[in-house]
C-alpha cells in the first residue's frame, strides 16, 4: 500500500490533482471516514513534512473493503489488488469533483480485442478499458 501511494505520489501531475480535487458532497464526509481526504494528507504529507516517515494510520481506517469494513492491515495483498480496489474507490469518490477523470487520464487505457474467424468470415472487435496490465 505504502509502495504504491509513493508511486503514485511521484507523478507530479497526479499529485497536483488529487490536492486540488474539491466536490461539495466531499466536503459533507467526516474527514477520518473521507479518503479523498485522507489521500490528500497522507500525499502533502509526503510533500511537505520532514520528518522521516509518516503514519497512514487514519487513511487505512478510511480505506473499505467490499463489505464497507475497514480492510484488514493483516491480510496479504498484491500490489495489483490493492491498486485496483483503492482506484476503484477514488474514481467513485472524485464522482462530481472538478477532478473525476484524473485515474483514466493518468493510468487508463484502452484494450482492443480482435477474434477472426478460421473458416469463415466473421470476425468481431471490442474495446476494453483497463488501469492495469495483466501479464
């Protein structure tokens, strides 16, 4: 989690936005329950703090799993996992701000998919979206 959140913290324009993502609906969340919130301390944490570590203790009692429970800090994630549940989280969180497509614009992309037909001719094409790369 840390890893990623320092990741994401080095892309300046991804920072800049989160920092300046503003929604009035945010503003209604308690900041310990808001982690769009949360993310914005723990990234001018990062930016601004000198101390040698910081503690993400309030932005992890913020982060929710599927059941609306805090996830478990205990629990093995991946990388890929953690990354794809936290941006599922901020796009639906950024929803309304002057920010809401800051994830496709930074991380997304699209797949296109092409089946052919062998023997015949048909053939159809799909595009589908993605934020991460399955190898």
């Amino acid at each position: 989690m840390i890893s990623l959140i320092q990741q994401m913290y080095m892309i300046p324009t991804f920072t800049e936005g989160i920092l300046s993502a503003t929604n009035p609906t945010l503003v209604k969340i308690p900041k310990d329950e808001n982690m769009v919130f949360q993310f914005q301390y723990v990234l001018s944490l990062l930016r601004e703090s000198e101390k040698p570590y910081i503690n993400p203790k309030n932005f992890v009692k913020c982060m929710k799993n599927a059941d609306n429970k805090p996830i478990n800090v205990f629990e093995q994630m991946d990388a890929d996992e953690f990354f794809n549940m936290f941006m599922d989280r901020l796009e639906f969180s950024l929803k309304g701000s002057n920010r809401e497509k800051i994830i496709k614009e930074h991380f997304g992309g699209e797949f296109a998919n092409q089946l052919i037909c062998k023997d015949c001719p048909h053939f159809s094409n799909s595009v589908e979206p993605y934020l991460t790369v399955s190898l």
